[in-house]
C-alpha cells in the first residue's frame, strides 16, 4: 500500500475520520455561504419569515403524535357504557371489548373528561383540543400512522408540520419552522 500524504484522505474512511478530517472546512464553507446570502435572497428564501395567508389567533401548535402510547380508551376518550359489554365480543372482531381501568373526572368549565393519568392536565382543561372525530379504515398502524400524519396511506404528501408551518406563517428563519422528533421520514 502507497503511503499517503497528510492532505489525502484513504478511499475507505469512518464517518470519524472523515469529520476530524473535514470539520472545520465544512463549518468555514456554511459561515461563508450564509454571509454572501444578500437581503434579496434571503427575502426569497422558502425560510424566510412570512404572515400567515389567513388572519388566525393561534400562535403556536404542539401536536404530540405519541405512536405506541396509552390508548385513547385509558386517556381522552372516556366510554362510561363500555363497562356493560366487558368481557363480551363485538360481530366481526376478535377478543373482547374492555372497558378502561382508570378513572375518569371532568375538568375545568368545558368539562372535558381527563383519566386520572394526567391529574395536572385535569387543571388546565379548557386549554386544550381534543379531536376525537378522526376515522380510518386502516388497523395497521405503520399506514395508519402514515395516514394520521399526511392525509395519505400511498403517497408522501406534506405532514402537518408542513401545514401548520404554512397556515401560521413564520418569524425567524434561523430556527426550524417545526420539529420531530423520532418516527418515519414520511411522517415529517
């Protein structure tokens, strides 16, 4: 094997080697791309701070798409005449029907119905949105996650970090318009 000079890197390198190797030149190369950026593009930029189409009160949205958590059944949606089927099965399914084992208690003026789970949610009731109209015929839930989180089971459409991102507008173009965090690519 042919030694090699200290500026050439091997053909086969770690990803280590090639960031101790490389770092502080591609860290120079983004400091210089962003000081030649002018206010013209910058305006142009898809980041750009920019209103929101539509006047709208909301200001920021946390939408916790938990994949895997507590079911809604021992959570947000509380099913008091589930106790009078426990143990039987429903037509066309398999195993039977469970009511939830927590308690439930209405909280604040609107009276909406936290599990004993969130005592601290239970507090600041009227704070919150719960959507429990959502529907799919989908029961698997990577699809089913996919259609939760873009509209579509086949295609890749934008999330709803997307549209919230264009429906609120955005302030700063240094900081990411919507964060996720974990989950599949296509659900970002």
């Amino acid at each position: 094997m042919t030694p090699l000079c200290s500026h050439q890197l091997p053909l086969a390198t770690t990803r280590r080697e090639f960031l101790q190797r490389t770092g502080m030149s591609l860290g120079a190369l983004a400091l210089a791309l962003g000081m030649l950026f002018t206010d013209e593009a910058r305006a142009a930029s898809a980041l750009a701070p920019r209103k929101p189409p539509l006047p709208c009160k909301a200001k920021h949205v946390i939408h916790i798409f938990a994949g895997g958590a507590p079911p809604h059944l021992d959570t947000f949606d509380y099913k008091p005449n589930l106790e009078k089927f426990r143990d039987q099965t429903a037509a066309g399914f398999s195993g039977v029907l469970w009511p939830s084992p927590f308690k439930f208690q209405r909280g604040g003026n609107s009276g909406l119905e936290i599990s004993e789970l969130f005592p601290h949610l239970q507090k600041v009731a009227d704070e919150h949105c719960i959507v429990r109209s959502l529907h799919s015929e989908i029961s698997a839930h990577g699809p089913g996650a996919k259609f939760m989180n873009t509209g579509s089971v086949l295609l890749t459409r934008p999330s709803l970090g997307s549209w919230l991102l264009y429906g609120l507008g955005t302030e700063n173009q240094n900081q990411p318009g919507f964060v996720a965090l974990g989950g599949a690519p296509e659900l970002r």
